[in-house]
C-alpha cells in the first residue's frame, strides 16, 4: 500500500514540531504518490505561485473586511506554522488508524477541518481559506463523495492550473450556484485576489516587500527603506519616484517583516538528515519581480479573441512593452464602446493615469484606469464572452419584439383588410 512510513512521519514531525514550514510541505510535494496539495501549500507559504499568491491575497482581504482581522507577516508566519502542527496530527491519526495513504494524502474534510480550526484561533472565518464556501457547497449537494471530486479537481496542475481554474469557474457559475450563497460576490472576491496577486512579490525576496501597489525595497548598505508606487502607469513612460521611508512604525513594521523572512529562509536550510529531498521543489508557475511572465491564463488564452483587427490596430498603437493582461483590457474597453477595426482615431493620456481611447466617429471614446492593476488575460476573455451573451440576448429580445409588433401589425391589416371586404357596397 502506497502513502507514508514510519520514517515518513518521523522527519514530517521533525519539522512540524520546529515550525519549518517549507520543508514541511516540500516533503510531501516531493514524496511518490502525493496529490499536489504539498506543492500547493509550499507556494502559499513561498508566494512564488498563482495559486498561492491567491490564497494569500484572499485571506487578507476576507479577514479585513469580513472579520476586522488586519494581521501583519509575523502573524501570519505564525498561522502559517500552527497550520502544519494540525495538518501534521491529522495525518498522524490516520497513519495510526493504519491508513497510510491517508496520511499521505488527507481527505477534502482533514484539509478543510484544519483550516477552520486555525482560522477561528485567531478569530478568522472559516470562508477566508480558497476554496471552503465551493467545498461547502459541494458537499450540500452531493455529500463527501462529491467535495472530494471538487478538492482533487482543485489540485490539478496539469496545463498550468488551467484546468484547475476552468473548473472552479463552471462549479461556481453553474454546478453549484444554489449551494453557494452569493456566488458572484464569491467569484468577484477571487477575481480581485487574483488581481491583488500578479502585483506580489515572492516571500523569499527579505529585500522587496509589496504591500498592494506600495512597494518597500531595503538598501542593505545604509539599512533604509524607499517606498515607490507600483502601477501600469509606468508603461506609459511615466515612472513613480522613489521617496525614503521615514516614518518610524513604518520602518519597525517593514524590519520585522523581512526578519520573518530571513528567519523562514535560515529554517529551510535546516534539512533532516534523512530527507533525501534537498532542494525546492518548482513551482508550476513562478511570478517574477522583474518582468512578470505570462500567467497560466495569459498563456491558454488571447486576447486577440475579443476582436482580432481592434486587438492588432491598438497593440500597434500601445507603446512598446505594454503588457498582454493590458492590451486585453484596452481592446475590450474599446470594444464596449463601439470602436471597431480601423476606427481607432487616437490614444492620449489624461491626468498621467487615464487612457483614451478615440473612435473616428463623434462621441466614440472609452476609458481605462492605469492607476489600477488590469485583470488577466483570461479574465478580460471571459469578460468579453459575457458581454457578448448580453449583446446577444439583448439583440435577441428586440428582434422578438419587432417580430411581435410586426406579426400585430399584419394581423391589424388582415382585419381592416376582412372588414374592408365584408362590408357594405356604395352604389
């Protein structure tokens, strides 16, 4: 039977017991036979994945606005470790009930159980974990069997995690829709965390701290922080400046967080000397500080598809570096606003923040907001496939209506025309 031994448990323990989360969790990312929930949490704990980066994004803001719960690094990092503690003693009990399969690879309630738990400990919904409003809804629907079907579909990072997000949009639009209350605000949620997400840096980075579109880079040889504004603004030609951060609170709370991180980092060095996985394992999508690549949305879908001649004319007229997710953004904007292939006039740029884009016919002008991050790729398609089922329905229902005033008005006329021949005749 697959799954861990003793030996297994001994080194997990080891380095559940020392708080050594990343090696916790690459152990079993590398271990034969893991689902890939190992990979997953590593890229939570290392924010150097999508899908980490993600879970991260949503937490906080779910906390914030949810519970009043503002927690900085060192709280997390300390979430982040009694997580592994609880994980550590479920997979325990199921290894000692002769299960070691299980221990492996928990079931979708260990996982979710022990999110709750540690959530609640520090006063947290259970909601703010990824994916536990679809688990729920899941399992309202269908019982364990069908939340299990939905946890592994939601550790697949087969085609970049494309799958993974092409399911959890389905279940959330359709499959589950009536298990989930509020499901747009649900998905609208992930959405903005997953834009929140491609403008983090990784938490191995003690040097570059992001904090929304602020981002805090340390200077090592005099130990100051500089503060610059991180916007798409910047491919424009513009370039945020780089003031000195001065204010004390700031410097304390800016030192503790990347002393977290240089602790979390002298902790990973520190290998069981049994573990035969020495170094991390990759993550199936990294994000860059410098130049971020594609994200696996970007990758699978273009957006060239909301309108190819629109798409080509404004990439021609879009400077020079301009990125995939934005020009996406650019082209649907146009495109909602009746600008059509070889009618785009111009672009100007109004308050060093504000696009515009200008349509040779009077009054053909859209908009778009640099100041803020633009959605993915994929995002900005679905999008554009939305508003073109709207335009359809909407194109649908007035040819119903005109259909109905026309078929009234033939049936008025073949009555005038019935009483006209009927009647009676002068002369």
């Amino acid at each position: 039977m697959s799954g861990l031994n003793e030996k297994d448990m001994t080194i997990l323990g080891s380095y559940a017991k020392d708080g050594n989360r990343e090696r916790y969790w690459n152990y079993l990312a590398q271990h034969p036979g893991n689902d890939g929930y190992g990979l997953l949490a590593l890229g939570v704990v290392r924010n150097d994945n999508m899908p980490g980066a993600v879970a991260n994004a949503y937490a906080q803001a779910y906390a914030q606005s949810h519970n009043g719960v503002k927690l900085d690094e060192r709280a997390w990092e300390g979430f982040g470790r009694d997580l592994v503690r609880d994980d550590f003693s479920r997979r325990v009990a199921q290894f000692n009930a002769g299960h070691p399969d299980k221990a492996l690879n928990l079931p979708a309630s260990d996982i979710q159980e022990c999110h709750r738990a540690t959530f609640q400990s520090r006063h947290i919904g259970a909601d703010a974990w990824t994916p536990n409003i679809l688990l729920d809804a899941a399992r309202k629907k269908g019982g364990d069997g069908e939340m299990e079907k939905v946890w592994h579909s939601m550790l697949d990072n087969s085609h970049y995690g494309a799958d993974r997000m092409a399911s959890t949009t389905r279940n959330t639009a359709h499959d589950y829709r009536e298990q989930i209350p509020n499901p747009g605000v649900y998905y609208a949620s992930l959405t903005a965390a997953a834009v929140t997400a491609t403008k983090s840096g990784r938490y191995t980075d003690v040097d570059h701290i992001d904090q929304g579109i602020m981002h805090y880079e340390f200077n090592r040889r005099d130990k100051s922080w500089s503060v610059s504004a991180d916007s798409d603004v910047a491919e424009f030609g513009f370039r945020s400046p780089s003031f000195r951060v001065d204010d004390p609170k700031k410097i304390d709370e800016l030192n503790d967080a990347r002393a977290v991180r240089l602790e979390r980092q002298a902790a990973s060095e520190k290998i069981h000397p049994e573990d035969p996985h020495r170094s991390i394992a990759p993550s199936p999508f990294t994000i860059s500080d410098a130049g971020k690549p594609a994200s696996a949305e970007t990758q699978l879908a273009s957006g060239r598809s909301i309108e190819p001649g629109l798409y080509d004319d404004l990439k021609k007229r879009l400077p020079e570096g301009t990125s995939e997710d934005r020009v996406a953004q650019v082209t649907l904007a146009a495109k909602q606003a009746d600008i059509r292939a070889g009618e785009v006039a111009g672009l100007s740029i109004q308050d060093d923040k504000t696009l515009q884009i200008h349509g040779t016919r009077p009054g053909d002008r859209a908009q778009v907001d640099l100041s803020t991050p633009p959605p993915t790729v994929g995002q900005t398609v679905q999008m554009a496939e939305a508003h073109a089922q709207q335009q359809a329905g909407s194109m649908g229902q007035f040819q119903a209506q005109q259909a109905q005033v026309e078929a009234q008005a033939q049936q008025q006329a073949q009555a005038q025309q019935g009483a006209s021949m009927g009647g009676p005749r002068l002369g």
